[in-house]
C-alpha cells in the first residue's frame, strides 16, 4: 500500500509531508498503517462525501491524502472541519510519522 499525505495551514502554517510505503516499513508501522486505513473505510469513501477544503478560521489544518492499494486508489482533500470522523486516527497517526520523518532528518 502505498500513501502520500500532506498537512498544512494553522496559526504556525507548518507543512507536514509523508510519503510510505507498507512494503518497505518497518512490520509494527505497516500494520498499524493497514489496520488504521482498513479501519477508516476510506476506499468505502466517495469523492463527493468528503467535502473539499472551505476556508475557514485561521488554525484550520488542510489535509491531502492519497492511498493505493492494488487497483483500488482514492485521492482525498479536506481540513479539520470538512475531515470524515472515520479519517481521524489515520490523520493522527500519519501526521506522527511526518514528524518523525522530520526528525530522522528525511
């Protein structure tokens, strides 16, 4: 499974990046990942439930995520307000694999 994932906006406007890929992860991450993804129902999705990114107050974080999986891919933009409930841990979760990309110095 491959995913790229891009957080950005809030008071600081700090830009968050991760790009994995579950094949090349360490085993505890990857299932994690899988788990969180397969948990979220995201291929489930459709395009026009998830609302696209609306301006809204100024702490607001915008999301992009895109996830393939085999001959299944969903491309996803949406911010705090607009993100689907069932998005959530997998937001928290990738956002602290960015970080942690950033701390490894990658």
């Amino acid at each position: 499974m491959h995913i790229d994932f891009e957080s950005s906006g809030g008071y600081a406007n700090i830009k968050l990046k991760y790009h994995g890929n579950t094949d090349t992860l360490p085993e505890e991450v990857a299932d994690k990942l899988i788990q969180l993804v397969e948990s979220s129902r995201i291929f489930d999705l459709k395009e026009k439930e998830v609302i696209p990114n609306l301006s809204g107050p100024p702490d607001v974080l915008h999301y992009k995520l895109m996830v393939h999986e085999g001959n299944m891919r969903i491309s996803l933009s949406f911010n705090d307000i607009t993100a689907p409930d069932s998005l959530l841990p997998l937001i928290t979760f990738l956002q602290e694999l960015a970080w942690d990309q950033i701390r490894k110095g990658k």
